[in-house]
C-alpha cells in the first residue's frame, strides 16, 4: 500500500517566501524587457533616414532650391551648399540628448 505513505509537506511560511521569490523574478525580468523595448523605439532612425534620402533624391532632381530648411516631426533639418558639396544635416530638437545625421552629396547641378 504505497498509496498512504505519508509525504513530508512544506510550511505555509515556505510557500509564501517561494512564491514572493518567483514574483520579484518575474517583475524584474519584466522592467528589463520593457527597458529594452523602449530603447530600441526610441533609438530607431530609420524614419529620418528614409525622409533624407527623400530629399536627397528630391535635391538631384532639382524639385527643391536651397537653401533648404524644414522641421519634420522631432527633427531640424537644413540643406545648405558649402564650396562644391551639398551637406544635409538633421538634428533631433528634444530635450534629452540631441542626435544629428550629417550627409555629404558631392552631385553638382548643370546650371
């Protein structure tokens, strides 16, 4: 009769300290996720760089003049001409840490 062989049980104050254990786990691994997540949308600059090359596309074409400036989402952006290259540059206008991307064109315009 194996059936009623008595099992050696754990106290009420065991199982409340495990389960609290298992609950810290979880919500610690649960604020890096989200710390992760939020860094990766944060950080992500595909967006602007797909706006760029717009324009960049948009300048060898000649459908812009420059000087060029506009504010586009989060961002500043001018096009300006400095000796024979056309320099892009965006620069973020939050508070927290500003971001720019510089893009050199060397293309000259047959005038």
């Amino acid at each position: 009769m194996v059936v009623l062989k008595k099992l050696k049980a754990s106290t009420l104050m065991e199982t409340m300290v495990a389960t609290v254990l298992i609950v810290v786990i979880f919500m610690f691994s649960s604020l890096i996720l989200n710390s992760l997540f939020s860094a990766q949308v944060k950080g992500n600059l595909q967006p602007i760089k797909s706006h760029l090359d717009q324009l960049e596309y948009q300048y060898v074409n000649q459908k812009i003049n420059l000087p060029y400036y506009e504010e586009w989402k989060t961002w500043d952006i001018t096009i300006s001409t400095t000796q024979n290259m056309v320099q892009i540059e965006a620069v973020e206008k939050q508070d927290s840490g500003s971001r720019t991307i510089k893009r050199k064109i060397h293309y000259v315009q047959n005038l």
